[in-house]
C-alpha cells in the first residue's frame, strides 16, 4: 500500500481542487465498496470533526511523530513512529517496548525467542489499544486485534517505528493532505 499511497500524493498534488486524497475502507456501509477519492473531502464519511496529525513526508511515506500508546487506560512510557499506512500485509506493527507492554496485560503470552514478538492464544482475553496520535485517539478493539495476523495465533512484530493496519482503515474515514503535510481522521459514520 506504501507505493499506493505515494503515486496517490503525486496524484493529489495535480488535483484541480484540493491536494487531498481520502481512504475509506469502512466494510460495515451498505453495499459500498472500498474508496479513495482524489480531490475532494466528503465529510458525510466522517463520524464528527477529523482529528489531525503533521506528518513527516521526508522518507516518502505518510509518517506521524511522537504517537503515544494506552492500554488498560494506561499510558505505555514511550511514544513512536507510526506509519498510516497497512504495511503490505494489514498487520498493526509497534515498537518493542509497545508489544512488551501489551504482552504483559495478556494472560498466557508468550515472548517468542526474545526477538520482541509475542504469542497470544486465542482464548486469552485481549485488552484494547488505543494510539494518541496528533490531537486525537485511535482504538483498536480486542476483537479487531484477535482477528489480526499480528496477534490470533501469530504474532506482535516491532521495529523502529509501526504502521496503523488495515483495521485503521476499516474503522477511521482517513484524509492524507500533501499541501498541509498532514493525515485527518474520524470514525466511519
């Protein structure tokens, strides 16, 4: 999705209206299917005002600062970088001081040879996630995060930074502005 989301930009930034494209995966609307439109803002999409992130732009991907990481209505002592992107494989990847935090909260984890990737079975209980990014929140719900490779029978991969997965996506109407080097995003309506 990563050369998507670039050849999208390059797209928007010739757009007659606004240099902006939209994502909007959400499968709970009504016979519609997944879209992204160049140019516009349809804000019917969006389930109240968009929060909003700076992106750093300079390594060719949509890249948010700073993103901070909760679980169990506790804030986890570190912030990372989040790619808003479904890194290929629609996997939610985070730092490992992040995954290690989350490990913890789950009955029955299990580090995977200490290289910062958990096991979790599938009938543990899972606590949500929620990421701080920009001015707004994001949560991931336990079914969102059973239902991922990441997690139902697989495992919590980390790195220097993350990127958000397909179920951003799903749940959040997401607005990628080139002009304000910036990423908007509300809950689907």
């Amino acid at each position: 999705m990563t050369r998507l989301l670039g050849a999208l930009r390059l797209q928007s930034e010739r757009a007659p209206t606004l240099p902006v494209f939209t994502v909007d995966f959400n499968p709970k609307r009504n016979g519609s299917s997944p879209t992204v439109e160049i140019g516009k803002i349809d804000l019917r999409k969006a389930n109240g005002t968009l929060n909003h992130a700076p992106v750093n732009y300079t390594s060719g991907r949509w890249q948010v600062e700073n993103v901070g990481f909760e679980i169990q209505g506790k804030m986890v002592n570190v912030t990372g970088k989040m790619l808003i992107d479904t890194g290929g494989s629609g996997v939610f990847n985070v730092r490992p001081e992040v995954a290690y935090a989350y490990h913890l909260h789950v009955q029955g984890a299990k580090d995977l040879s200490g290289n910062n990737s958990y096991y979790f079975p599938c009938t543990s209980e899972l606590p949500p996630i929620t990421m701080h990014i920009g001015n707004g929140t994001a949560t991931y719900q336990p079914d969102q995060l059973r239902s991922s490779s990441s997690v139902d029978g697989g495992n919590a991969t980390a790195g220097d930074f993350g990127n958000v997965g397909k179920y951003f996506f799903e749940n959040y109407f997401t607005v990628f502005d080139y002009k304000a080097q910036a990423v908007q995003y509300a809950l689907h309506t």
